[in-house]
C-alpha cells in the first residue's frame, strides 16, 4: 500500500516538476519492505515539500514549464496533497483494521 504513496502521487511528481530522472510504474524502483517504503517516502516528502516552498506565486499561478498541461502549478501541489491525505488514510484504516482482527484488542504492529 506504501507503495501507491511512492509511485505517482508522491515519486513521479516532484521528479517531473523539481528535476531528478524521469520515471514510470515499469522504471520505479518499488521498496521490497516496509522500512525501505518509509525511507523512500520520507525521501520523496523531502523533495516534494522543498520543490513547493521555493515556488513563487507567480509560479503557483502558471503551469510548469515541464507539464503539458495547461493547469496552474497551483492544481498540481492541490492534486498530490490530496493523493497523500487519500493513499495516507487507507493505509491508517488498513492498520486500524489489522489491529483488531479477530475481534482482539489493539496490539502494536
């Protein structure tokens, strides 16, 4: 599930709007465990939360140079945020729900 977080909403992004190589789902380096996707992520919020907060307003209210799509940046930064909160939240519910499976009580995982 991490993954869908480190793939397009959160990995392809700030790769094709604040530079690094260029990927796709078959080019992904997808993480082989849970500790290599939290690294991964954390990497991926690092380089996405700087490349935001270099933009300037005129640069929110433009497309990126890099997007062929006529939306402001504005819409993309809107659109990965509410990919992070939607993907973040299925894996909170996921947890939740793995918890209390079998009707126990909540044990750490």
């Amino acid at each position: 599930m991490t993954g869908r977080l480190t793939d397009e909403a959160y990995f392809w992004e700030p790769v094709r709007y604040f530079g690094g190589q260029n990927v796709d789902s078959e080019t992904f380096a997808y993480a082989g465990t849970a500790d290599e996707a939290l690294k991964q992520l954390d990497e991926m919020y690092g380089r996405w939360h700087a490349g935001v907060r270099r933009l300037s307003d005129a640069d929110l209210d433009n497309p990126p140079a890099v997007d062929p799509e006529p939306f402001p940046m504005e819409n993309r930064v809107l659109h990965v945020n509410r990919e992070l909160i939607h993907h973040g939240a299925e894996i909170s519910l996921l947890r939740h729900l793995y918890r209390r499976q079998d009707g126990a009580g909540p044990h750490r995982i």
